[in-house]
C-alpha cells in the first residue's frame, strides 16, 4: 500500500510533532524541514493543504485531550457499581488506576501543561486530585 502525498505529509508531521529529537529543533527551523521534506517527498501538497493539515492536527489534539481528561475524570468519580454495565470504561478506569503509579512527576508536569494550552486546565486539576485522593487511598 501506497501513501498518497497528503497522508505521507500528515505522516511527516506527526513525527515532527511527535519526536523528542524534533522538539529539541526551534520552531523556524522545523518549519523549514517540514517545507523541505513537503517539497520534497510530497509534491502536490501546497501552502493551503498544509495550513488545513495543520489546523485538523490542533483540532484533534484538542478533542483528543480533552476527551481524555474528561473521561478519566467520570471514571474516577464514578464507583465500581456505576462503571460495570460499560466494559470500556471499566476497562479504561482499570487501566488508569493501574497507571497512576507508574506516571512520573514530571510526565504529569507535561502533561499538565499541555491540558493548559489547550483550555483543559481545570479538568486536568480536577484529575490530578482524584489521583491524588486515590494515592492516599481515599
């Protein structure tokens, strides 16, 4: 299966957005590559194409996180009785529990910021509460 030039694109920036390395590059200089890596390996995208690219990914990435607070926060709240008739969110509260221990300081300070960068920053407190609370075993 072959990539179109869009979905190659879109592939591309992901990674740039994605990648440890790739953040590490300042911003203009990124930009750069990206228009390169356009030109060069996905021709028929233009200016406009990738500005509408863009502005999905930031869409999503809103949507995304904040269905992610907003979900982990209703399963937390939620007692074992309220949860049980939907496997996914069983599951997903489960696995969030779980996880909790295993999330660094400073994993939850970047995650943090990213919440607040994308107008989710109340829910994310109300999410670091309930893991708090479920720390000290309330």
């Amino acid at each position: 299966m072959v990539f179109t030039d869009r979905e190659r694109f879109i592939q591309i920036m992901t990674v740039m957005i994605t990648s440890e390395t790739a953040k590490k590059i300042p911003r203009d200089a990124r930009r750069s590559i990206l228009d390169y890596l356009r030109k060069k390996h996905c021709p028929s995208v233009t200016d406009d194409i990738w500005h509408e690219i863009s502005e999905t990914i930031n869409h999503n990435q809103k949507v995304i996180i904040g269905s992610m607070l907003k979900n982990t926060e209703l399963s937390m709240g939620l007692d074992a009785g309220q949860i049980q008739n939907d496997p996914s969110l069983t599951t997903l509260d489960r696995d969030i529990r779980e996880s909790f221990k295993e999330i660094t300081d400073e994993q939850w300070l970047d995650l943090a910021t990213t919440a607040k960068e994308n107008g989710f920053g109340d829910l994310f407190d109300k999410v670091f509460k309930q893991k708090k609370d479920y720390d000290e075993g309330r």
